[in-house]
C-alpha cells in the first residue's frame, strides 16, 4: 500500500504556500485559518518534518517544503486536469445535419456508414434540402452549405472548391458516336438543374461552343436527378467533379472532356459560433475534414 496523506491536508499545503498565509488560505479554501493551521501540522506529523518558518505574520517554506511543494502542485494538477475530462461532455445521442441534395446523395450518403461504424455511438439524422437552414429556430446543428463561406454567426470549414464538367452515360451516342469534342453538345440533349441554371452556358462559353442554345433539355429540381437521368442515358448532365467521382470510378458516369469549369464557391460545413466545443460536431467534423482529403479507395 502506497504511504499517501490525506488530500485535505496537501490543498492546504499548497494554498497556504501559495499565498504565504493562513488567513488567505483559509479564505480561498471556505474554512478558518485554525483549520488550515491543524491541516498543516498534520501533514507534517505525517512527513516527519517542518514545511514552513514563520516570519513575522508570513508562513514562509522551509527548503524541504519547497521541494515538496513542486511534486504537491504537480499532483493536484493532474488530478484537477483528469476531473475536469471525466466531466467534459462526450460525443453520443443524435446529430442532425442538413445537406444539399447535390453534397447529400453523391458524395456524403455513401461515406457515413463508415462514419457510423466508426462512431455506433452517436446517430446522425441526415435532411438534404436546398433551404438555407435557421439554427436558431430548428434542431440542425450543422450542415453543408454551398458559397463563398461567409455567413454571420456561424463558423466554416471549407471541403472542396467546385470544379464542373459534362458527364453523361458510357453508352450515350450523339448520332453514332459519343460527343469527342465540346461542338458536339450542340446536337446532344443537356441536363439542367433548375436551382443552378446557367451553368451550361458558363462551360460553353469557356470551351468555346457558341451558336447553341444552352438552356434546352429537360430540367430537374436537384442535381441528384440529373445525374440519374444521364446515367440512364438520356443526356449530358455538368456536375462538380469532386462529388461524382464515385460514379466515374463505378463506371456509371464518364466525363466527357477534360475542359473544367472553376467556381469561386466551395462546399463548406457550418454550424453556429459558439458550439466549436461540442462533442457531436467536433467528431464529425474531423472525419468529414479528413475524408475529404482521403485518397478514393
């Protein structure tokens, strides 16, 4: 068994050291300086030696106390800092996260079943809405946003910058042939999504393809269904290059040029100021920062 004193007696130790008084140690410490002062001799009975020489109304250290008091002050310090961990929240219950359709169904649905492996603690409730979430008034408490990743009253993490190109079907046919260069979308049918229209014109104009009309073909409300309606062969669909690159890699999708049109969005994970210290979403932001850097599997 380990010859330890009582703990009473090292915080009175240590507090009247610190203060070179009772009286101020009794203070900080809510009990009278005759009880610090019994505290005291207790602690050196206990220790066989003298910690401290009066001087005047000061209580100075001997030497000997003044080499005890570092391992005391060492001590209680590690013992306060593993307290204050076992009191600290941890991460567990539910995490409810908005998404938009484009980030939600391409890219982030088919990784969080490794998050949830990893994490079986904590459940995430996944909505994808192309709404702008309101913290204050719903139970989101984070989400993926799309923009420049300046929003009042909330903190950001940007993902991934946008990087757009037409992808469409490995069985698509303009004519008899798949489109080689980008003049032949003038002849192809081209997918829209109606929240994001002018994006084919934008990566028209920047390949250099004018004299056709860029805002014919069928429209969707979400960039999901776009891309379901180009993997089912029915046009060419432009998406950011990031989020499809599951589908390239399954060979659902190909791209069909190697001509990409930069944004100045990103895709960016927000949540209000003030919660950085929450456990929930600080797990899932250091997976969610660390998958997007991890290299396709």
């Amino acid at each position: 068994m380990r010859r330890l004193p009582p703990l009473n007696t090292l915080r009175s130790f240590e507090a009247a050291a610190r203060h070179a008084s009772f009286q101020r140690a009794a203070k900080e410490l809510h009990v009278t300086a005759s009880a610090v002062s019994h505290q005291i001799k207790a602690l050196e009975k206990f220790l066989d030696v003298a910690l401290f020489r009066r001087d005047g109304r000061q209580v100075l250290l001997t030497r000997e106390g003044e080499n005890y008091l570092l391992a005391v002050r060492e001590g209680l310090n590690l013992i306060a800092a593993a307290t204050e961990r076992m009191h600290a929240p941890r991460p567990g219950g539910v995490l409810t996260l908005s998404v938009a359709p484009s980030f939600a169904s391409p890219w982030l649905a088919p990784r969080l079943a490794g998050f949830q492996l990893e994490h079986p603690e904590l459940e995430v409730r996944l909505t994808s809405s192309i709404d702008r979430v309101d913290f204050a008034k719903s139970d989101v408490d984070a989400a993926v946003r799309y923009g420049a990743g300046h929003w009042p009253g909330l903190r950001s993490h940007r993902l991934f910058a946008e990087e757009l190109i037409p992808v469409a079907s490995p069985q698509l046919r303009v004519g008899k042939h798949r489109p080689r260069k980008p003049s032949d979308l003038r002849q192809a049918t081209l997918l829209h999504v109606i929240p994001r229209l002018g994006e084919w014109r934008m990566w028209l104009a920047a390949a250099g393809v004018d004299n056709t009309d860029a805002e014919r073909g069928p429209k969707f409300h979400s960039t999901p269904l776009a891309l379901e309606a180009a993997i089912a062969g029915h046009g060419v669909a432009i998406a950011d290059r990031g989020l499809i690159a599951d589908h390239i890699r399954n060979g659902r999708l190909i791209a069909l040029f190697d001509i990409v049109l930069p944004t100045e969005f990103a895709y960016y994970l927000v949540y209000p100021q003030g919660r950085e210290d929450d456990p929930n979403i600080g797990i899932f932001r250091q997976w969610l920062l660390a998958e997007v850097v991890r290299p396709a599997a």
